[in-house]
C-alpha cells in the first residue's frame, strides 16, 4: 500500500468490506475495485457538481481498468435525496439494461451516497455498490455503516435500508474543489467522533485544529481514517440499530434534524445543523447535571476554532419540539436524546422533559 494512503476494515461477516483513504487514489480507482471484486459494468451515479470535476477522470480510470463505465447526474442538494428521484434513477437504470452484475458507483456527497445506495438497495432486489465520497461528512460519516435511504416531506431518511458497499474509496484530492462552507461543515461529524467515543482524539482536533481548516492532507488522511475507525467498531457492534450502541452516533442530531425541518431543507448545512445540535445537546446535559459548564465551553471553543456555527437561528421553539416527535429514537412519544457524561462518552437519556429542552433551544 503506498505511503499516503491507510486502509480501515469493516468487519461484518460476509458483508465486511475495505476503506481506502489516501491523497490521490481515484486515479487508482480501477485498480482498487478490481481487488474489491469482478466487474465487467459500472454505473457512476454522480453529483452534478462533480461530473466536471471527478467523474470524468473517474470513468477514464474504470474504463482502462477493463470496467465499462457509465455516468448518471443528479441534481445537487437535498432536495434531491427524495422518492421521487429515487424513481428516475430506477428507470435510468432500466433504460441502460442495468442487471445484477452492474456495479453502481456513488460518487459525491452524503446526498448521492444515500439515494444511490437506496436504488442501489431496491433496483433488482440489491446491486453490489461502491462509495466514493467527495465531501468531508460523506467520508468521515455516510459513506460507512450502509444505511441508505431518502427523505420524505419535513422528515429526513424516513424510508430507507441497510445496505453495505463492497468498498469505500476515498481520495483526499477531493476536497480541495469542495466549497470553503461545504468543508467546513463535514468537520462538525469530526467533533462528534471526539466528543462520543475518543477523548484523546478530541485533544487531537484541539491542536490540529488550524491545520484541519487549511485542508493539511497529511492531517486529514490521519484524522478520517480515525472517524470511520470509530464509526467502523459502532457499526460492528450494531449494524442494524437493534441493541442500541448505533445511537450514540446522532448525538446533536436530534436537535439538527429538526432544525435542518423547519428551517427548510437546504438552508443550512447538514454539519452547520449538527455543529448547533451539540450545543444544544451540550447545554441540555448540563442542565440535566450530566456534564459541568467547562465541557460546554470546551466544546464550543473547538467548533469555534473549525468555523463552526454554535448558536440556533432565528426558528419557532414549538415548530423544533413537533419536528423532534418524528425523530426515529422517540419511544412511546416521549423524546430521547444522546447526551454526554463526560468527554468521549455518551448515553441515550430517555423521558427528556419538554422545559430543559425549551431550556437547550434558548441557550
């Protein structure tokens, strides 16, 4: 394996697969999937934003490699992430004589990495599929664990799968045509890694947290190999979300779902809305007696540092609690959240009463 490139390993039994992070490797793409496997047939199903930048160099590499490749776009944003989308692609696919040995490639963000893992998911009753994430949330966070799924109105990943890749590949290179807003938001999902399972990577964060803005590809390699080993363990020990170990993974996310609802999808980033979250989060646990005022604050500090947003816009209160009742980890009506306990520990705190919550919401 060459110098700049590290290889974490999903352990799931026949479903176990490989993920492949370095600084150039999609010009190796072709090579890197015939090892995962023998493809004959690709359908590259691409971001809009990225089909200029990345798709084309990608086809090339799979072509060469001796694997027939083809592009499908999809519309940027989650607007796309939809039902509706999802259909368009299956008929794309039936348009293009896709069976079961063609392999789909999903190549951007956390958006295509989820639609086309559901169509991936569905179409012919499952198609092998390969991740190939362009932004830094996809990388160090949808594109491992194989849950795929799309939107339904004012709810996110309502309808959806549990559907691993044979592999994940992942090219720092990506990230530098990623915009500077985009970027910055994929490093809320890095905070969250520290915070939930490693403190010592969370000092880590703290003094790399310069180098992590300026894009250092040395750090990051470093660092998104130790997101998707962290998120690698959970998934091992809770692939389906059945004992409840995944959970500690949506930590801030109740709070980010509904704020990402009802501000309207699209008008905040997905990692803005969960750098906001954690606060939340952050504050309710404290409120509650489960962490002091310095694990606030220190938290803050870091999003701060990554140039991250801390404080709740301008949103009706009682429009965020209605959103929150549709969140999957409500038991019986009655909101649940991830909260910490200390620094790289967390639980799922049930029966959270409205009042602390309001409390959270208002800072």
């Amino acid at each position: 394996m060459a110098e700049n490139t590290q290889s974490v390993q999903v352990g799931l039994r026949e479903r176990s697969y490989e993920i492949r992070i370095g600084t150039g490797t999609l010009t190796g793409a072709g090579e890197f999937l015939n090892e995962w496997g023998t493809w004959r047939r690709a359908v590259v199903i691409a971001d809009a934003a990225v089909v200029g930048r990345h798709a084309k160099k990608l086809v090339e590499n799979l072509n060469a490699s001796g694997i027939s490749a083809q592009v499908v776009s999809v519309p940027s944003g989650e607007k796309s992430k939809c039902v509706a989308e999802a259909d368009r692609l299956w008929k794309k696919l039936l348009e293009l004589g896709a069976d079961r040995k063609t392999l789909i490639v999903a190549l951007g963000g956390g958006v295509v990495g989820d639609l086309a893992g559901f169509v991936s998911a569905t179409y012919a009753r499952g198609l092998a599929f390969v991740q190939v994430p362009t932004t830094l949330l996809a990388q160090v966070d949808s594109s491992v664990g194989g849950k795929v799924g799309v939107n339904l109105p004012g709810t996110k990943n309502m309808v959806g799968a549990f559907w691993q890749p044979v592999g994940v590949l992942i090219d720092t290179q990506t990230l530098e045509t990623l915009p500077e807003r985009e970027y910055l938001s994929g490093l809320a999902e890095v905070v969250k890694y520290g915070v939930i399972l490693d403190a010592e990577f969370f000092e880590r964060l703290e003094r790399d947290a310069a180098a992590l803005v300026a894009k250092k590809h040395d750090v990051l390699r470093e660092v998104i190999a130790r997101c998707c080993r962290l998120k690698a363990d959970v998934v091992e020990a809770d692939e389906r979300e059945e004992t409840g170990r995944r959970s500690v993974l949506n930590y801030g996310h109740t709070f980010a779902h509904a704020i990402e609802a009802v501000a309207g999808y699209g008008e905040l980033l997905h990692g803005e809305a969960v750098s906001i979250g954690m606060t939340c989060a952050a504050r309710l646990a404290q409120k509650l007696g489960r962490v002091d005022a310095g694990f606030v604050q220190r938290q803050e500090r870091l999003l701060a540092a990554l140039k991250l947003p801390a404080e709740l816009p301008s949103l009706d209160g009682e429009k965020l609690l209605a959103a929150m009742a549709h969140d999957k980890k409500v038991a019986d009506g009655k909101l649940r959240f991830v909260l910490p306990t200390r620094l790289g520990d967390v639980e799922l705190v049930d029966e959270i009463g409205l009042p602390d919550v309001r409390a959270a919401l208002r800072g």
